[in-house]
DNA sequence: GTCTATATCCGGATAGAC
DNA sequence: GTCTATCCGGATATAGAC
C-alpha cells in the first residue's frame, strides 16, 4: 500500500464523519438516514459503505471524536502549572470553545445530548461514554486533590465534588439544547460565585 | 355519548401511554417499533389507533406525562409554609421518588434522557419540555426569593441560582442513566455540604 | 369498539459496472 | 476505488370484517 492511500483513508473517515456529525447535530441519530450521511458527505453509497460497516459504525465513530474533543482540551488544561479550583474548573468547562471545538453551541449541545441519550441505551456507545466520564471525574478528582493539597480547604469530598462539577455542565447543554437558557456568561458568573462562597 | 365511555376512554388512553412509557424506556422512542408498543399494551393496531393518530402524538402524550409527574411533586414541595432554601431544594429534587414517580429510576433516567433530547429537535416535544423548564426555573426562583427575604442573605441571584439547581439534577440523571454514578446517596450530601458552606 | 390482515413506503445494505 | 441501481426487511398507518 502507498502511503497516498492511507492519508486518503484517513481523510475520506474523517470528510463521512463530519458529515454526519453535521446531520446527526440536526436531526439526531435515528431521523437520519444514510441518504443524508451520504448527500452530505458528497459521496455514494459505495464509498461511504467501503469506510464504515454500517450506520452503527458511524454513530459510535462520531461519539467518540466528540468526546475526544472535550477530554483533550480538558487534558490540557488541567495539565497547568497552578492546580485549578472548583470555580475556575466550572469556569473553563462552560466555556463555549472548551465544549463545542469547532461546532457552534446551537449545533453541538444537541448533539451531545444525542450522545448521551444514545449512550444510556446502546452497549458500544455507553462504553466509551462510560469510559469518557470515569476519566473525567479521576481527572477533575485529582485536580481538585492538588488544589487542596497546595493550599485551600474544603469540606467536601474531591471526588464527589467532581461528579458534581461535571453536572454543572451537563445540565447547562441540557436547558441550552432545549431553549437557549441559560445565557453562559451568566451561568458562568453564577457558578463562579457559588463556588467562592463555598470555598 | 354514556359516563362509561369517557371513562373508558381514558383509561384505555392511560393504558397505552403508560405500555409506551415501558418501552420507551428500554428502547428509546425511535427504535421502539408501533408493534413494541402495542404489544406491550395487550392491544390491537387498530384499538391503538383509535386513541392516538400517530406514534408522534404518542410520544408528546409520554412527554406530557413525564413532566407533569415532575412538576406536580415539585409543586407541592415549594408549595409548603417554610420556604426551602437551595440545599432543601437540591435535596429534594435528587430524592429517587421526586424524580421517578413510581418507576424505578433504571428505567426512568433514560426515559427522561430521551425525551430531553428529542425535546432538542421535535417542536411539539420542545414546546412542552420548554414550557416546564422555565415554569421550574420560575417556581424554584420564587420559592428562593422567600427564602432570601426570610433572613437568609445569599450572593447569588435567586432566579440563576435556580438554573444552577436544574443543572445539579439533569447531570445527575445524565449520569446516572449512562454508568449508574455517582449514588445518589453521595450526591445528595455533596449539594447539601455545597450549598450550606455558600450560605 | 376492537381485531386481523395488509397496502404502502422507506431505510439500510449490497452487487456489479466502470 | 467509486458510482448506480436495486433488493429486502421492517415500520407506519389503514381498511374492512366482526
């Protein structure tokens, strides 16, 4: 095999799945047909079929580059010098850029929430959720242990806290998906405030 | 037309949501076939479709009743004489009963996934799911505003607070319906722990 | 009012030409 | 490697008997 095909390989994966992340952001995952994937993509039927199995395929192949994006930038950024606390966790996490990568928010909170949805019922895709938000909260338990460790007390448990923290974000592209509220700015600045009180 | 049959009507109305309600809930609604349901019902195609147009009105009638059972409990709750304060209210609302009515919360967190997400998409779900969030937003930013005016100062907004509090327990039904974490046991001190240092 | 049987349509996946 | 045409299964909704 020449090294032009693997490229290509990648590149073709990655133009189908970008498509139907653009389609499942629309109509989710089950209103959307293979036409759609296929129409979007540019592609024929053979070509997409010569990439991925099967609808399946997809669905668990754009799962996963959407938590892919969210755990890396987490990564990086929990990755600092300074131990981040709660409120400037709470704060990156909310972020539009830190969730939605290139994807604007109308877009990708559905999406996500997809994914969740999916997620609760469909064994491979729970799995790498499943995976996705067990590393999250080891991530965010650490994270808050060293900013206790360096300094500020808290009452409550790290790991628990985490849980918590990843709710906050969880409920937010819930209400956001469902009617644009609340604004994120001020979401921000709420829990920014909650969570200084706290301290 | 006689008493009886309006009765009758809706019982048998009751009958067919609550059936779809169960197979929702393993299935999701798209991959929920009209048979899945009226098996499940014990009825036939045609008794089913005397009572709903379509799996469409069946969905938004499962949606409808899902909210409604939320906001009734919520309702009575803020409704007391001691206005609760944001831990008494998070409290409150992670309690398994409050949220889940009579089905378990296995079953019933991926109902509510789901019907969250096609509220995403689906403008009859939307309306309905829109309606009760901001009812909830306004209902619990009431309830705090007493709380506040009762004696008890807070630095926070009353009305952002309550979408913060909405958050605390979508993410956990997030959760929950994807890997069963955290217990809700946990959950439930971390909130109060929270919310009784911010005060 | 309720059931059975079925018309009709649509979506996923494949076969074979180029 | 890619496209076109097509098959097959299954799902929704209806028609008509009882």
């Amino acid at each position: 095999m020449p090294k032009v095909t693997d490229a290509h390989r990648a590149a073709r994966r990655e133009q189908i799945l970008t498509a139907a992340g653009n389609c499942f952001a629309r109509k989710g995952f089950h209103a959307t047909s293979m036409a759609d994937v296929i129409g979007e993509a540019g592609l024929s039927a053979g070509a997409v079929y010569l990439y991925f199995r099967s609808k399946e395929e997809i669905i668990v192949g754009v799962a996963g580059e959407v938590f892919a994006g969210i755990e890396a930038r987490l990564l990086e950024f929990v990755g600092r010098d300074e131990p981040p606390g709660p409120a400037d966790i709470a704060d990156f996490l909310v972020q539009q850029p830190s969730i939605a990568r290139q994807r604007a928010p109308a877009d990708f909170f559905p999406l996500l929430l997809s994914v969740w949805s999916e997620a609760s019922r469909n064994p491979t895709v729970n799995a790498v959720a499943g995976r996705v938000i067990a590393e999250l909260r080891v991530l965010l338990g650490q994270a808050l242990h060293r900013w206790m460790d360096a300094g500020h007390p808290c009452a409550m448990d790290p790991d628990q806290l985490a849980s918590v923290i990843i709710s906050l974000v969880q409920g937010l592209v819930v209400q956001q998906a469902i009617d644009g509220q609340p604004p994120l700015e001020q979401y921000r600045a709420t829990l920014r405030a909650l969570f200084e009180a706290a301290q």
